[in-house]
C-alpha cells in the first residue's frame, strides 16, 4: 500500500459533555485516570513529536519516507488538537483541575527545553521508545476487547488514537534508524523514555486519585476489585511479551502482527471522518 493508504489523516470532532463520566472504564477509576491522566501530556508532547520528525525531515532523501513522516506529523496534530478539547473539559469538571493545569505547565516546559537543547538522536530515541510502546499497547488493547468495557465519549476518542498509533508504527522507528542508528543506543534510551512517560502518566493520575476520595471509595468493593484485576491480568499478559519484543535487535514494526479488529476499527473511523467533512 501506499502511504496515503496506510496513513490517512483523518479530521475528527469529537465532543465532550460537562457530563461525561471520567470512569470510562467499567468499575475502574484508578485505570480510567491513568489513561485521562496521560492524555493531559499529549498537547505537549505530541507536537514534541512533530518538531522531532519535522527536523529529521530534513536529513531523509526518501520520498515515500519523506510522506509517511508529513502523514505521521499531520496525524499526531489531530490527535493533540482532540485531546486538548477533552482535557479542557476535564480540568473544568474535575477537583483536580489546578493541580493539572501546574503539571501541564511543567510538562509542557519540558518538551520544549528538550526541542530546544538535545541533540536529534535524543529526540528521536525518544520519539521511537515512545511510539513502539504505545503500537504494543494498542495492539493488546484491541486484542483483550478493553473497548467493550467503556464508555462513550472518551470510548471513541482512545480507540481512534490508539488505531492510528498502529497505522503510523513504523514512521519513528524509521526515522531513527536512517538518520542515526544504534541498536544499544536506541534500547537504552527507550527503557528510560518509557519510564519517564510512564512517571508523568502517574504524576496526573495521582493528582485526579487524590483529589476525588470520594469516586475511588465508591468502586471499592469486591466484585468491582476482581472485575478489575481480572482485566490488568488479562491486558498484562497479551502486552506485556509485545513490549518486550520491541527491545530485540530483530524488531521491525512492519512485521509485528496486527489484531484482527485493527481493520475494522479504521474503516470504521475513515467513515466517521468522512461524515464529518
């Protein structure tokens, strides 16, 4: 296929209700703040990404390389631009709110000092561990059936991300390998990428977990528990061993094998874009 194919840009309008339910995941607010809490990054480090596939750009020859990395660039811009809408909305309605609005604050200075200060390669090690992460999560989220167990909107909003985190899996991993290269540079700089991002991720949660004793004590009972640990059980074991894949020196996002709801979900969600238009 063609990069035009495989990595459509798809215009979405997503909306958020002053009333939608935060716990969009069923009986879990812990998990449902994790991902809500995540997504408070994304209008930061999303365009973090652009600007480092932006200036890799300029060191690429390829032509069809050249087109899956503006693709990937103008996906990533409809992704921040739709979760900027949700967490505006979330930081109105949630006790949280200000303690989000510090940490955006820092996060936000933060990827702009390292656009400023660290060399491409780091950057671009960064943007790789980043993105091979969430293509191994995506594909375990849609493997487990995790969307069945949500809510609208926010159901939507992270099945569409998630789908095109799939699309574009190769366009990082890419452009590392041809601008700089480096098996060991790049897994070293992945593990510690990862769990820097995953640091920040529970730096929001916590905030949001903090901040509502009153949601959390109300999913405290037993069966909500084992419905819970049940799903992390079922998620670790499907995600874990394809995150770890991604460490191999024979990693290659083009051979990773793909779920089977990955095609209907785009079609699904190229038909919403359509409609919207």
């Amino acid at each position: 296929m063609s990069a035009a194919v495989d990595i459509p840009v798809r215009r979405m309008n997503f909306e958020f209700p002053d009333d939608m339910d935060l716990v969009f995941i069923e009986d879990d607010p812990a998990l449902s703040y994790f991902f809500v809490g995540a997504w408070m990054m994304l209008p930061y480090l999303e365009p973090y990404l652009i600007r480092t596939v932006q200036a890799a750009m300029a060191h690429i020859k390829d032509a069809e390389t050249l087109e899956e990395m503006k693709r990937f660039c103008a996906q990533e811009g409809q992704h921040f631009r739709q979760h900027a809408k949700a967490n505006e909305v979330v930081k109105r309605i949630h006790p949280s709110g200000p303690q989000l609005a510090a940490l955006e604050t820092e996060v936000e200075a933060l990827f702009a000092r390292w656009s400023r200060e660290k060399p491409l390669r780091f950057n671009l090690a960064y943007a790789e561990g980043f993105e091979s992460m969430t293509c191994a999560g995506a594909r375990a989220q849609i493997e487990v059936g995790i969307f069945d167990d949500m809510k609208e909107p926010l159901r939507g909003l992270m099945f569409w991300h998630i789908m095109e985190e799939i699309e574009h899996r190769t366009v990082c991993f890419d452009a590392f390998e041809k601008v700089c290269g480096g098996y060991f540079y790049r897994t070293a700089m992945s593990l510690w990428f990862q769990n820097h991002y995953l640091k920040w991720c529970g730096k929001f949660a916590a905030a949001m977990i903090a901040a509502d004793p009153e949601t959390m004590a109300r999913y405290d009972t037993p069966e909500a528990k084992a419905r819970r640990d049940g799903r992390m059980r079922r998620y670790l074991a499907c995600a874990t061993p394809k995150r770890l894949a991604t460490f191999l020196p024979w990693y290659d996002p083009r051979k990773v094998k793909l779920p089977t709801g990955f095609e209907p979900a785009r079609e699904h969600f190229s038909a919403l874009a359509a409609s919207i238009q």
